[in-house]
C-alpha cells in the first residue's frame, strides 16, 4: 500500500497561505539610554513587511495599524497584565457582594483593540461597550476581536454630540472600566467625568492608575485631586485596591499602578 505523502493531501492554495500568514515582525527595544524622560516618551524599532519604523510605545494608532504589536510589545515585551488584573479584581468584588458578572452593562472607556472586553467577556458581563478617540482603536478590535463589544464608538467625550450622548443614555450602564488610559495625554479628567456620568448610582467603576498620579506630590495629570476628592466626598466608595507592577520600562525598571474598584455614590466634581 502507498503511503500518501503530506504535500499530496494540501492544495497548493493551502500552502501558499501558510507561507504568507507569517509576516515578519520583530520589536527591537533600545537597550542604551533613548532620551526618552517619561513613560509616554519610550519608543522602539518595529521591522514589520520589510520595513524598519521608530515607533512611540504611546502613538496608540501607529501601534495598532500593525496586526499584533501591541500585544507583543506591551504584553509580551514589556510583561503588561493589566486587563486581567482590573478585571479580575472587579471580579472578586463582585463575588464579595453577591452580585452577578451577568448583570453588568459596561463602557469600557480607553478600549484600544478590546483586551479589556475580553477580560469582561470572560467575566460574564452582560452587555458592553466600548469607546476610544481614534479610528485604529476601533479597527484593530474589529480586527483582533470581533464580536466582543456590542457596540465600540469612536468619540472624544469631552465633546460629545446629543446623538452619540443620548444613545449611550438609553444604554443604562451599571459598570465603567478604564485601564492603562488615564493620564498621560491620554484620557484627561473631562473625559472619564463624562463617561463617570453615564454610570447609574451604585454602579460599578473599575479603573488602574499609575501610582504617582493619584499622589498629591506626582500628579501633574488633575487625577488625583479628581480622584482622592471623589472618595473624600463620598462620590466613589472603595470596594478593592491593588498596587502592582503595571509593566516595565523600557529600561527593565518596574511600572506600579494602582487596580481601584468603586461604586458609585455620588457625582464627580472636578477640579476648578
Ligand atoms: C494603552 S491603550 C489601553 C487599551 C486597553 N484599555 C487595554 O488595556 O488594552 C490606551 C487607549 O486609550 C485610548 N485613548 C487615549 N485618549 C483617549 C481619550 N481621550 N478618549 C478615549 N480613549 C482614549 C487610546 O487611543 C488607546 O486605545
């Protein structure tokens, strides 16, 4: 009996997919000193197609333009966990207070290309949503994660129009989430204010920070007196905090965050 040899059972289509569904892409962090001062200053080199790009580790739409390095850079590289971390600490309040996964309505503020959505999936949330200001944020999700959010907006929340305000109203959320985007240039206090708003009362807020921000001496963000107000006014009760380390620098040094889960209480007021 002859043998049938693998090359015979797969159709030439078949093996030039394998061969193309491997582009190259390899991330190349500088080991000697960048110039970079800050976090958002960090940068690497991407070889990705046959091209070499300098790439800002926070120029969010260059990063997801290319399939994959995000995760590889921050998550692989950089040894970031934050999702799971939030995630499963929203997770563990929500069990202390008896409360169902399957009852929450989330906006994932900051949703970039869904890993937060599914850390929620996989909790069990109800329904979400997501939001994030660039088009490439909404693309690589679509992309990476299909079918996790219910609905992902591209939307500057400190200028929302009455459309996108009162179809995100009628969503009734009962949960925000928003990790690794606070600070930074990124999302300021006006936008998670807005998004804060659309929560109903007692509802959940699960968001990680970088420690500095919420100290009165690092912050040069408006977070901390944002945030350390809300719990001094009784806006936001903590259910659960966790320091840890976020991810690394690119120089090998440790990130801390801080993970806080809250409820709802009150109305934010920000900082005159
Ligand atoms: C580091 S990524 C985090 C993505 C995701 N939350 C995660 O943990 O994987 C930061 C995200 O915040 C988004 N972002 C920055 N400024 C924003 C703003 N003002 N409003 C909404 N999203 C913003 C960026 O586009 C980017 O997708």
């Amino acid at each position: 009996m002859s043998e049938t040899r693998p090359e015979e059972i797969l159709s030439p289509e078949a093996n030039v997919q394998t061969i193309a569904a491997e582009p190259v892409l390899e991330v190349i962090i500088p080991s000697g000193p960048t110039g970079a001062r800050d976090q958002d200053e960090e940068w690497c080199e991407v070889r990705h197609d046959g091209e070499v790009k300098r790439i800002r580790f926070h120029d969010y739409a260059e990063v997801f333009s290319i399939p994959g390095l995000y995760e590889r850079l921050f998550y692989e590289e950089l040894a970031c966990d934050s999702p799971r971390t939030v995630c499963s600490l929203l997770g563990q309040a929500l069990r202390d207070e008896n409360v169902p996964a399957g009852e929450l309505q989330v906006l994932d503020l900051g949703a970039g290309n869904g890993m937060v959505g599914e850390e929620l999936a996989q909790l069990g949330a109800d329904s979400i949503v997501g939001v994030d200001i660039i088009e490439e944020a909404a693309a690589a999700t679509e992309r990476d994660r299909p079918g996790i959010y219910e609905d992902y907006k591209v939307l500057d929340l400190t200028d929302v129009g009455d459309e996108d305000r009162r179809e995100l109203r009628a969503r009734e959320f009962n949960c925000l989430t928003t990790v690794a985007a606070l600070g930074f240039g990124d999302i300021p206090p006006e936008a998670f204010a807005t998004a804060y708003e659309l929560v109903a009362d007692d509802g959940w807020v699960a968001f990680n920070i970088k420690e500095d921000f919420v100290s009165p001496d690092g912050d040069s963000t408006g977070f901390s007196e944002v945030i350390r107000g809300a719990f001094e006014e009784g806006a936001l009760e903590l259910a659960a905090d966790h320091r840890y380390q976020h991810r690394l620098a690119a120089d090998g040094e440790p990130i801390h965050y801080v993970a806080m889960i809250a409820r709802k209480r009150g109305e934010l007021s920000l900082a005159a």
